[in-house]
C-alpha cells in the first residue's frame, strides 16, 4: 500500500515538473520513459533477493520501482498522443489512429506475455538465466523503440529543430531550408542537441537542454553599460543576443515574446556565431585560430547588422520552411517550443 501510494504521489510530482515538455521533445520523452519501465522490471527482479536478506530494504525498492512505472505508463501515454496527431495530419483522424495504436499495443502485449511466461519456464530460478534474459530483452527493447522513433518525421517545429533548419538557412550560400524528413534523421534522441549551449548534465537534468541558451540577464557576463547599449539596439525587438568571448552566444527573451519571436531570436542567433569565425583577426594572431574578442563598438556594429538581417529575411525563412513542408497555419510555421521561463522586460 506504501509502495503505491508513493507512486502516485511521484507520479503527480514528476508531471507537474515535466508535463509541459513532453509536447515540444516527445521522441526523448518517450526513449526516457522505456528507460524508466526497464529500470523498474530490473528492481522488480532485485526485490527477490532483497525479500529474503535485506528486508528493511525491501519496501524502499518496491516503492522506487512502483514509482518508475507509474511515471513511464504516463510519459508514454502522454507522447504517444502527440505521435498520434503527427500520423493523422490534416486527415482528421485522430481516433482511428488512436484505435488502432492501442489494438497494436495489445497485440504486442500478449506476445510479449506469452514469451515472457516460457522464457520464464526456462529459466526457472536460475539467477544468471533470470537476468541474462533481461538484459537480452531491454536491449532488444531498446533498439527497437530507437528504430521506430527514428521513423517519425514531426512536421511542427520544436526548438530543436529550429534551431537546425535555421543553421541550414543561415549557413548556406543559397538560404535554403531542410525538409523534415532530412532534419528527422540528424534528429538526435539520446544525445543532447547539438545547437544548445554546453552545460552540465545536472542543469540539463533539472532545468533543460536550453537553459543555456535562453537566459535571464543576471545570467549573463553583461556589465551595466553593455546592457544598456545592447537594448538601444533591441529597443523594438522582443530579444537579446548576448555574444560571449570563445563561447556560443546567449539571447534573453522579452516577457512579452511569442512562439514567432522566439523563432526569430533563433534565426538572429545563428546568422551571428556564422559570421564571427569568419571576423578576421588582429595583427599578430594569424591567419588561422579561435574568434577574437570584439572589442564594444565592432560587438553593437554586428549584433545591428544581425538584427536587421533576420528582421529581413524572416518572411523568407518561413516561405521556405513552408514550402519544404513544414507544417504552417496561417501563413506561420506551427510552433511548440514550450515553456521558456527565463525572460526580461524592458
């Protein structure tokens, strides 16, 4: 009874911390949550050695495996309906998709019921048996489930995937655009993204991959007086960037910034790190090595030119997005980026 009640109550807690992520990043959602299931099932099989020489341990393993469960039934069932709406597009067909996802699922399930029941014969008591089994399974499990995630395109624009195809647009000579199904398989879902700023593990554990990426202003290295000229230059816009000396650059959201001015955020940032390794160094540096530090007039001078470049090219950018077919209402690309938390006014 413990052992539940306590699954219940870290379910609560695990989806009022994370529901509002499962949308925008569903492919690692739903990795995690296979992850989770099997590191459940491997405590389950550890509980009957704890049963017998650890009892004041048994309890507490119980309760950690009955919460991981609970937690992955519902990261899986709560991607798996934005998988579902991916598949029926503007068909319309959200409930047949969905009937027949969960008549797969069950098929599936009395299948693996009825390996699981003969493996289980075989096996017998034998630990090594048990366990062997387990790990052949789980990684069967997990190949499978990468596979399959691999096969999803999603059509909608997560920041992730921003951030890739407007690194496409912003690096490339003709400003062109990649399809989703090209994004889709340099897609990464056990690695980090490759656009997001470095940080630590534990910050991407409790915070997110882009917490370095969008940031607050006491979370940046700016001095009053760099400040106040970097929001001379953004007065009108609804973000910063923030160039960092040998590092990627930051931008700092406005309160007021919607989905579509987040993506243009993304756009200025990229079109900047594309041309600051390209700055030519100081006398004495050579030709070849790492950026330079700008001095405060060539930083305003560039971060300027960046601005008007995506406040220009902005309506081509989502032309070309629309017409590689990502998917767009009204004339804008459909966006899910989130809740991003760190914002500024002015």
């Amino acid at each position: 009874i413990w052992a539940n009640a306590f699954g219940k109550f870290g379910k609560m807690a695990f989806a009022a911390k994370w529901g509002r992520k499962f949308d925008s990043d569903a492919k690692r959602w739903r990795f995690r949550s296979a992850l989770m299931w099997v590191g459940a099932n491997g405590l389950e099989i550890t509980t009957f050695v704890a049963q017998g020489q650890f009892p004041v341990g048994f309890i507490f393993i119980v309760a950690i495996s009955v919460t991981l469960k609970q937690i992955s039934i519902l990261t899986s069932s709560a991607t798996r309906g934005t998988f579902y709406k991916q598949f029926a597009g503007n068909n319309e067909n959200l409930g047949d998709i969905t009937a027949k996802g969960d008549a797969q699922v069950a098929v599936a399930d009395l299948i693996g019921m009825v390996i699981g029941i003969e493996l289980a014969r075989l096996a017998g008591s034998n630990a090594l048996a048990v366990w062997s089994c387990y790990v052949v399974l789980s990684s069967i499990d997990f190949w499978l489930i990468l596979k399959s995630l691999d096969m999803i395109v999603f059509r909608f624009l997560n920041l992730e995937r921003s951030f890739m195809i407007a690194h496409h647009f912003a690096q490339g000579p003709d400003h062109s655009v990649p399809s989703p199904e090209d994004v889709a398989k340099s897609e990464p879902v056990v690695n980090r993204p490759s656009r997001a700023v470095d940080q630590n593990r534990l910050t991407d554990f409790t915070k997110g991959y882009w917490a370095g990426t969008f940031r607050g202003v006491s979370e940046t290295p700016l001095t009053p007086t760099t400040l106040a000229s970097l929001l001379g230059v953004f007065a009108d816009d609804q973000y910063l960037i923030v160039p960092r000396h040998k590092k990627r650059a930051v931008l700092i959201l406005r309160q007021s910034a919607t989905d579509i001015h987040v993506l243009q955020a993304v756009l200025a940032l990229e079109r900047f790190e594309s041309i600051v390794p390209r700055l030519k160094p100081r006398p004495g540096f050579g030709r070849v090595g790492p950026p330079r530090e700008m001095d405060n007039e060539e930083m305003l001078a560039l971060v300027r030119e960046v601005r008007d470049w995506a406040r220009s090219n902005m309506p081509d950018f989502i032309q070309k997005a629309q017409a590689a077919k990502w998917a767009c209402r009204e004339d804008e690309p459909v966006l899910n980026f989130g809740y991003i938390a760190q914002r500024a006014i002015w």
